[in-house]
C-alpha cells in the first residue's frame, strides 16, 4: 500500500484492522497493532516524504501473526539510538512515536540511512 497522504495513513489503519479481526487477534491486539501501525505509516508520510507499506499474514504452525513493513526514501535517521529513547522528537510531540511502538509489538526492526532512507518492519503474534 501507498503512504502519500494523510488518507492514506486511515487506509493502512483499517487494512491492519481488518487482517488483525482475520487472523482472530484479541481487541486489545488489534488496538495495539492498529496504534502501532498509525504511528509508523504517520513517520512514513511526515518524516520520510512517502513510501509504502506490506503486510503479511504469518502462519507459523500454531502461531499467527501480521508483519507490517513500512519503506520511505526519505532523509534516513542518523541517530536511530538516540531516536528510540522515550521522549526524543524532532516534531514537538511526546517523543514517545518509535518507543511507544516498539513496546506495543512482539518484535520491531529499523535500518535506516542517511540520504537514503529507513525500512521499520514490525511483527505481532496472537
């Protein structure tokens, strides 16, 4: 899915939704990764220009999960340590955005480069 408008970013909430209630995720685990989601294709938008995002339902035997990877060509993150340290922000909110998502999913991967960009896959297991 595309991430160029704020529209955009209510689309990718209501996929995530719709393949959480599938893939028989809890209410709580859906609201986690649907947050989760709209943090990211939110950062996607304002902080990268744009990009994209996948999703993938995982069946793993008995384990389910959704994996949502998120892809912009912005300016990239030169500090990605210092950008996960709760209350780091350079849009005057909370500082709370990569943080915050981290914790509301099960595992959380960000790389990301200077000039070229950043790829933050996330993953949620019911």
């Amino acid at each position: 899915m595309s991430i160029n408008t704020s529209a955009d970013v209510v689309l990718v909430r209501q996929a995530v939704r719709q393949f959480a209630v599938e893939l028989g995720f809890s209410l709580i685990d859906q609201t986690k990764i649907v947050t989760a989601a709209s943090e990211l294709a939110r950062n996607t938008l304002d902080y990268g220009g744009g990009g994209t995002v996948k999703l993938e339902a995982l069946d793993e035997g008995i384990r389910r999960g959704l994996r949502l990877t998120f892809e912009d060509s912005g300016p990239g993150i030169p500090n990605i340590d210092l950008a996960l340290k709760d209350g780091f922000t350079t849009g005057g909110g909370l500082g709370m955005g990569l943080s915050g998502t981290k914790r509301l999913v099960n595992e959380f991967n960000i790389v990301s480069h200077v000039g070229e960009g950043t790829c933050i896959t996330i993953t949620k297991w019911k």
